[in-house]
C-alpha cells in the first residue's frame, strides 16, 4: 500500500514537470509571433550620414539616436577594423534604441563602416553602413618662410596638411643655382620634411615648392628659404614638442616644454632660463606666465671676435588670448659680459635704461644696466580673429627688433626678460607679460 502511495506521487510529480515544461515552451512560441523583420526609424537605404565633425563618443547622451523596430533577437556586427565609430548597443531584443558616435574624419576622403544585421541568428540581406565625410581637403605651412644659419645641416620643416604630397627645391629666379640646398622625408614624422645644406659665409635663397598628388594636385604652397651668412643665427628648429601648438593663444602642453623639461639634445644648443619659465613651441619659444617673468641667455658665440661691435636682432611677438584680451608687452634685453648696449631699431624707439633685477647662475639677484627696453607695437601680437593660423603675425615687420652691442667677445651673452624678472612681475601692470621670440640674429657691424 505504501509503495503503491509512493509510486502515484512520482508520477505526478513527472506530470507537473512536463506540464509546467510545456507552458515554458507555449510562452516562448507566443513571444515572437507573426514574420520576422527588423527596421530601423527614419534611415534610408539602412545608412546614417555623419559630417566630418566628431559626435561626442563618450557622452552617452551626445550620441544620434536611432528607434529600432523588430519582432526577434537582433545582432549587428561590424564587419571591420574600427576605430572612428561607436554603435551601442550591438544586439538586442525587440523594438529598442541605438546610439551612434563618431570620431573627427581629419581625411579628406568619406570613409563608410558596415554593420551586418542578424535577426534571431539568420543574416539580412541589407546591412546598417555608417558613413562620414571627409574634412576639406588643405596644405598649410608650419611657418610663412625658412630662415637656416650659416653653419647650415639638416633643418626640419613641418607640413600641416590632410593629403599626400610630393616636394621640390626651385630657384628664385630662373637660373639661379639651387644645388646648394635639397630636400629629404623625415624619418620620424609623415608631416615634415628635411632641409639639408651645407655652411655658406654669404646669404643663399631658394623656394620649397609642395603641391598635393593625386586628387589634390591643385593645391599648392611655396615657402621662401633663406640660409644667411650672419656670425649667428637660431630659428629654434630644434624645437619641436609635437603637444604644443603654433597658434599664440593655446597653452596645452607647455608644462612638458618648459626649461628643466627639455631633453639633453635640446639644450645641447646652449640657450639658458635661469627661473625655468621658458616653454618651446613648434620652431620658437615662450617667455613667461602669469604673475611672473620668463627670462632667456643666448649661448655663447666663437665667432664673435675680441672686442667686436655687433648687430643683435630678433623677432618678438606679444601674447594675446583667443578673445583678444592682450598682456603688457615691455621687453628688456641686456647683457652678460663683456660689451654694452648702444642702440635700439624698432618698436616704438625705446630707451637704455639703469637698475634691472636678474640673478647670476647661482640664483643671487643682480643688478643689469645699459638694458634696451621697449615696448611693442600695438600690432604686433597674436590674432585669432585676423590670423587663425597665426602665422601673419611673424611677417608682421613690427616683429623686428634689433640692438647694437660694443665691444662683445666671444664671453658675451645676450639676455631677454618678459617685462621683469620672475616674481616681480606679480606687482607690475597687469601682472602678466608673456613674450615669444623667434629667428635670433647676432651679425658684425
């Protein structure tokens, strides 16, 4: 009686277990009821166009948003390498939303990524393709012109552009010989190319010819090169630092430039700052920060003999931000060592003056005097509404200043100071004083 009690209780037991398996499987047929299909909301053709812009693909709440409409599980799978789009989510069940983001396209060219659609495993027959346009297609100089010193080597030149291109020397005059200059691919970066000459004690001119292939052969640039035959010359080409930029107003990056930042080749080339606040940029340098003072010392020069009158002459430019709100622009230049400031060409004249604040190598304050002190010109500054590129500014004549200096040797220094010495800047004016120099000549008079 006992077994057959137990006997009835297992098969019901089994019963509702079947049963219970049963109704499982009726809900999932009920589920997905009717064809399948799978569309998405307002996309022709199953492409969605982006502009070349980036759209945000972090911020989930910047992404485009696509409705989903379906009856079944849905995959999309892409069906390449990607790196310049984002599609979130990749699969789903039933109707839902999709968010896509994309990358800046810096590429002329439209480039398209392709999604193939799964719909409950089974591939359809139209992909979802996502397709970018490309950004205007451009050649731009790193710099208006080339100015190479006397000692000539190989001087890199950076190329800003977004299409191939190919490169050649030509003379400035027809007939004019140019062998003395030509033109290599840098081995480092796609964007630069090298310049390469030997010494000359004479002035020697040329022009570099790029135009873009291709597509693109109607653009074009040609950028005078000069290689001068002055006792000295810096254009800071070594200067590089590929996280700073060439436009004035843009600061990102300095903080890896500044002096005691600069690697062993960089300072290999003799140029000081004794408080640290001298930042390189692509081909020049920065003086200054807020509150306080950039300084900068020339190398010493062999070449400039006992007792020599010379002519020092640079480019200054003020700093500007992108609103247009200008720092003080008072610059002074002096001299450690032997010889004496004389005269000042350009600007508005300035004078020589008595009592500037330095320090020494050993950080002791001292006295400088017989300084040339100038300011500059109220043109002569950074312009993101004038000169986006920022590179007007430098052609900009009212960026030449130039000292006289008697009796310099080969012991003599130059130094330039951005309004006043480090924390004295703090109580002086607006407090902010930030200067960049560029093309630095020393010549015999």
């Amino acid at each position: 009686m006992v077994m057959k009690k137990y006997m009835k209780s297992l098969l019901l037991a089994a019963l509702a277990v079947v049963a219970a398996m049963g109704f499982t499987a009726c809900s999932d047929d009920d589920k997905f009821t009717g064809d399948p299909y799978f569309t998405l909301e307002g996309l022709e053709n199953m492409t969605y166009d982006f502009n070349y812009e980036a759209v945000d693909t972090l911020a989930y709440s910047e992404a485009k948003k696509i409705v989903v409409r379906s009856n079944r599980p849905w995959k999309l799978v892409c069906q390449s390498e990607n790196g310049w789009c984002r599609v979130f989510p990749t699969e789903g069940e039933g109707d839902g939303i999709i968010r896509l983001s994309t990358v800046e396209n810096k590429k002329p060219d439209t480039r398209d990524m392709v999604y193939k659609i799964y719909l409950d495993g089974v591939e359809q027959p139209v992909p979802l393709t996502i397709r970018q346009t490309g950004s205007e297609p451009y050649i731009k100089p790193s710099a208006n012109s080339i100015t190479i010193a006397r000692e000539g080597g190989a001087i890199p030149f950076s190329v800003l552009t977004n299409v191939p291109y190919t490169y050649e020397v030509r003379p400035v005059k027809e007939g004019d010989d140019v062998s003395w200059i030509t033109v290599t691919p840098s081995e480092t970066d796609p964007n630069s190319v090298m310049l390469n000459c030997v010494a000359s004690n004479k002035d020697r001119f040329a022009v570099l010819h790029i135009q873009g292939t291709g597509n693109y052969t109607d653009l074009s640039i040609d950028i005078p090169v000069t290689q001068l035959g002055a006792l000295f010359f810096e254009n800071f080409s070594w200067m590089n630092h590929s996280d700073t930029s060439i436009l004035g107003w843009v600061t990102d990056g300095e903080s890896n430039s500044r002096f005691d930042k600069w690697t062993d080749e960089e300072l290999s080339h003799g140029w000081t700052s004794r408080n640290n606040l001298c930042y390189g940029r692509p081909g020049f340098l920065k003086l200054g920060k807020t509150g306080y003072g950039g300084d900068l010392v020339s190398p010493k020069i062999p070449e400039i003999g006992s007792g020599m009158d010379i002519a020092v002459s640079m480019q200054l430019v003020g700093y500007c931000t992108k609103a247009g709100t200008l720092d003080d622009v008072q610059v002074y230049v002096g001299v450690l060592g032997p010889g004496k400031v004389t005269k000042i060409i350009g600007g508005n004249g300035g004078e020589i003056v008595n009592g500037v604040l330095y320090c020494d190598e050993n950080k002791a304050q001292i006295v400088l005097n017989d300084v040339a002190s100038f300011m500059l010109t109220d043109d002569n500054h950074f312009n993101y509404t004038t000169d986006p590129d920022g590179l007007l500014v430098w052609e900009n004549p009212n960026t030449n200043y130039t000292i006289y200096v008697d009796g310099a040797t080969s012991d003599t220094q130059i130094v330039i100071l951005g309004g006043a010495f480090d924390v004295q800047l703090k109580t002086i004016g607006k407090g902010k004083n930030r200067i960049f120099i560029d093309n630095f000549k020393v010549e015999g008079r």
